[in-house]
C-alpha cells in the first residue's frame, strides 16, 4: 500500500508555482510516495509532472472547484490531469444541504466522470465532511445522494466524526470508492496521525480488505508547521500498516 499526502497539509509552504515544486520536494523527502493537489498556483501541467518525473512522486488527484467540472470548462479541465497523469479528480466540498443541491453536485460530477471516462479512463469523485451524513429533507444522505452519481473519497476523520463505523463504510461502499482520506482529530480538531481518537487501524484494515492502492494523509490545521506535522503522520502510518 502506498502513501501520498494532500498538500493542503503544506499550504502555508507555497504561494506561487517555485514554492509549489519546491514543497514537492520536501514531501518526497519526508517518504511520501504520491501527492493529491489542492491546486497549482500559476503552475502548467508540463513543469509539474516534470518535477513529480524528476522526484519520484505520483500524482494520484487534485481538489479542484465544482465549476471546473461544468461544460465550459470540462475539456480543459480534463486535459490538464491527463497531462498530469492523474486517473482520478475531484472537488474538496461542493452544495449539498438540500436535495437539490445534492443531486445537481452528483449530477455535475457524474456527467464529468462520463466524459472523463470515456476520454482517459479517469474517473471524478467527491470529497465529504461531516454534514454529508446529515438526513436531507427526504431521509437520505447527501453522501448516497452524490454518490449514486459519481465516485467518492472518503474523508475517514470527518466520517468518524459524524459518527460512522469506518471499517462497515468502506467496505459497503467499496466498490465506489477511488480514494481515502486518512486524517485524525480529536472534537472536531484535526490532528497528526496517531494524535487523535480516530479509527485509523479500522481505517487501515479496510483499506487493506478491499485492495486500496493508496491512503492520502491530510490535515486541515498542522502543527507546528506542515511539513513537520505530515513527517509525525507517515511516521505512524507506516507503523501500523
């Protein structure tokens, strides 16, 4: 099983496309295998996959906005992850609080999933938080909502959080899930792994059951800094793994 990391764990690293290659550097030197962006900064397509050639790390996806996944921009948008050899993208968040809202996100993401699939093979997922396992006003979660439509990464703190058995998740919804977001926390707060109260072993040993490629670290709120904290966090993973 490999590891990459979200790099908005090391956002405070980067403001232009220099500090963005240079943070992917970093992240390879700390031993992560693969990086999730969390977008480019000014960036092109061809420098970036260059540096991840000239380092040794896979993309393995990005949150990009909801937007990005509408008709005008579609074509684009898909062609700049091919170009970074990605075989999935995404969005971090997208409406959802209303059945509306729920099946327009789903809708957006699935024709894109279409189209990319068809395309490249690729597929588009959505990322959740807690409130995605909130009943709408019908009785169904936003999460199966969306998920009925396009292909989604499990946010495995947020889904702890909202009260979920990780473990029971996973493994129902193995077979539309492309990625995991392994993060931990304590009320609400993220943490390194190993410094919360999250289910990660659970977590660890679902992933392993239905055969998942990777486990994407991420933390929203780093201490002291990024790159320290997501060095404590592959630290754990690999203890346990």
């Amino acid at each position: 099983m490999k590891i990459a990391v979200q790099v908005y764990s090391v956002r405070e690293h980067i403001n232009d496309s220099e500090t963005l290659l240079k943070a992917l550097e970093e992240i390879k030197k700390i031993g992560y295998d693969g990086v999730e962006f969390a977008g480019y900064f000014g960036a092109d397509a061809a420098a970036i996959k260059a540096k991840l050639d000239e380092i040794g790390l896979v993309a393995v996806g990005g949150h990009i906005g909801l937007d990005d996944f509408k008709e005008d921009k579609l074509a684009e948008t898909i062609e700049f992850q091919n170009a970074l050899g990605v075989k999935a993208i995404g969005v971090g968040g997208a409406p959802h609080s209303t059945m509306e809202e729920a099946v327009n996100t789903g809708d957006v993401l699935g024709n894109a999933q279409k189209y990319a699939m068809e395309k490249y093979g690729m597929k588009v997922y959505y990322h959740n938080h807690c409130e995605e396992f909130k009943p709408l006003e019908n009785g169904q979660l936003p999460i199966d909502v969306i998920g009925d439509r396009c292909s989604l990464e499990i946010d495995t703190y947020w889904s702890f959080h909202a009260g979920e058995d990780n473990y029971k998740l996973i493994t129902e919804k193995k077979d539309n899930i492309v990625h995991l977001h392994v993060k931990d926390g304590i009320d609400g707060k993220p943490k390194a792994l190993g410094e919360g109260n999250c289910d990660i072993p659970a977590v660890v040993k679902a992933a392993k059951d239905i055969g998942m490629e990777w486990l994407i670290v991420e933390n929203d709120d780093p201490v002291p800094t990024g790159f320290e904290d997501i060095a404590r966090s592959i630290k754990y993973l690999k203890s346990i793994i």
